[in-house]
C-alpha cells in the first residue's frame, strides 16, 4: 500500500473502476451496474425504440448477457451478428442501443454504408495506404478508430453492395480476430461487436422470421460467400413493419414532439387517436417506418410550428397546441390559448398516455 506523507493511501474498487473506466473510456457507471439491471435497462430501451421486432430481442438479449459476463470467445469479437429485413425496420437503431448498453455510449458506433466501398480500391480506404504513398499516416477509416478505442460496435450496412475485395477483410476479422492495417500493424478486434446488414431478398411482403439457419444461409448464398456466412453466429431477421408498429412509432415521435415543445417553448401538445392513423399505410413497396419519421418531419413539425406563431387578441402565446384529422382527411394543427390542456377542442390530454411507447419513455428518461 503506497504510503504519502507518513498517511496510506487506500485503494479500492472504485478507484479501479474509474481507472478502466478512463482508459477504456467507457462510463464508470456503466461498469459498476450489475449485469441484470443492464439487460434489464437494455429490454427497456429496445421496446422504447424499436417497435413490431420483438422477435429478436431473445437473440440480442442472449449476445448482451455473454458480452457483459466475458464468456464470448476470446479469440474473435464478442458478437458476429447478420441483420437481414427491408429497410427502416430498427436495424440501426439496434446497433446504437446494443453500443450503450454493452460499450456504455451511444458514440460507441462506428458505421459503414457499404454503397461506398464499390470499388477495388475500398480496401485501402478501410486499411489505410501502404507505406511511401500520400496520405499512409493517416490509417485506415476502419483500423484506426479501432485503434484509438477497440470497444466499438460496427455495423457493416447493407453489405451486398461492397466490392468483394472487402469480404476478405471480414473474413479475417471474424475468424481471426485481428487484421493487419497497411503500415504492418496488428489491429485487434476482440473487443467489438460486429453487425453485417443486408435486405437482399425482402420486401414488403418478405417475413424471414422462423425459418431456419439452413434455409436462410441458402438464400444469402446467392451472393454471400459460404465461408462468409459460415462465421457468422446468429442470422436475425427484421420483419416488415404493420399499422400497429407504424401508429407506436408516430406515437412516439408525437411524444418526442411534445417534450420539445413543454422543454423549449413551454406549451403543451394533444392529439386525437385518430391522428396516429394518418402514417399507418406507407407507400407502396416499402416495409419499413421512415415514411412514418418523413411525416412527423414534414408535416407534423410545420403545422405545430405554424400553430405556434399564432396570438391570441392580447398578444399571448398558445398554450396549448391540439392535433386533429381536418374534414379532409389531413393533419390540422390549432393553438388553444389559456388552458395548457385545450379542453374546450374536445380533446383529452394525451390520449396515448397509457401505451407502451410512452411508459417506456417515461421510464427510461
């Protein structure tokens, strides 16, 4: 025990724990919570944030308790997993959730949208240039955050548009573990979670869900590489989204709305049920919810902002902003002035309030 000034310096847990906390830069907290409260905390966060996938929260649940209690295989990364669905079904979102509740940060997230890595030459902008060539200091756009920080979770997003020069790279990660940057240094990527994501085949019809390994791994062989696939643990498959996961994402961005509004700008914000109904039917052929995010940006947040450069005869703000379906059949937006609760529209203070996305928000916040 290191002694000062004739006085012993007492080290214990928590001085370790904020010693590896600064070194790996994950949370201090985050280390010190037990692993239940964190799947618990994780099961919170994805039926807040991620809606009609439950089928996969088992998978992902069973990846995080192995990561957090160390038992993955030491020798490769802690988590190899294939997202497969159509797009705008929570693949991404998934991969931020599994950063903070494994890594402890939502930053922890290191993406790469494979439409860019088209060509042959995408192996050195992952790797880095060899030795002599401008710009080889620099490293590689995977390699040297890796190197920087090791605990990360990559995705990989929508990997059948990559050259297959790339797929020897994962290759080596997956098996081995480590790849070698073009400036000869070892990389390690034991510490990551590795998420690969493809929509090869689906489509707004397509329910991968329930079939088997062996009949997935057939499909995606079409383009996928056999010993590609073999090294990946799990295959889990996005389903296309209903009106009910459609109407809890509109739900949950009114209420993301609404906390804006009373946090920013001090009024409140109401809508009536049949306003969740409006974005429930997405355009044609697409599966997923980001015609549900397009409406809540283009339309929702203009009429309320028009709603809220609305006075009254003497001058004040609105208090209240009620959301309604017009005669028609459109979203119609109207300050209330007086009362935070607009009753006299006929519209009941957050008509959503006891739904799941909302007791999840509230919880979580």
């Amino acid at each position: 025990m290191p002694r000062t000034g004739g006085e012993a310096l007492a080290l214990g847990e928590r001085h370790v724990l904020l010693a590896l906390s600064k070194l790996h830069r994950i949370p201090s907290e985050h280390l010190d919570s037990g692993v239940e409260e964190k799947i618990r905390d994780f099961d919170r966060a994805f039926h807040s944030q991620i809606f009609g996938q439950d089928q996969v929260l088992p998978v992902l649940r069973d990846m995080v308790k192995v990561a957090l209690m160390s038992l993955a295989d030491g020798r490769c990364p802690r988590g190899r997993l294939f997202f497969i669905g159509s797009p705008g079904t929570g693949k991404t979102e998934t991969a931020t959730i599994l950063a903070r509740h494994i890594m402890g940060r939502d930053d922890a997230v290191l993406r790469f949208d494979m439409s860019g890595y088209q060509e042959a030459s995408s192996v050195s902008t992952l790797l880095g240039s060899d030795k002599g060539l401008v710009d080889s200091e620099q490293g590689g756009q995977l390699t040297e955050p890796l190197r920087q920080d090791p605990h990360r979770v990559i995705l990989f997003d929508e990997i059948e548009k990559a050259h297959p020069s790339v797929f020897n790279i994962f290759l080596q990660i997956l098996q081995n573990g480590e790849i070698k940057d073009r400036r000869g240094c070892i990389v390690s990527f034991r510490h990551t979670i590795c998420l690969f994501t493809s929509n090869v085949g689906c489509t707004a019809s397509t329910d991968l869900h329930g079939w088997p390994r062996s009949r997935i791994v057939e499909r995606l062989s079409e383009v996928f590489r056999p010993e590609f696939l073999d090294r990946i643990e799990s295959f889990v498959a996005f389903k296309p989204l209903d009106a009910s996961a459609r109407r809890s994402i509109a739900e949950s961005r009114l209420i993301k709305l609404r906390d804006t509004l009373d946090r920013v700008h001090r009024t409140g914000l109401v809508w009536s049920p049949d306003v969740l109904e409006l974005p429930t039917i997405p355009p044609e052929g697409e599966a997923g919810g980001r015609h549900v995010l397009r409406w809540a940006q283009l339309e929702v947040a203009p009429a309320v902002a028009d709603a809220l450069q609305r006075r009254d005869s003497g001058g004040q703000r609105p208090a209240c902003v009620c959301l309604v379906v017009g005669a028609g059949g459109g979203l119609e937006a109207h300050p209330t002035f007086g009362t935070p609760l607009a009753t006299e529209s006929g519209i009941e203070p957050a008509p959503a309030s006891t739904s799941r996305a909302q007791r999840e928000m509230q919880r979580t916040s």
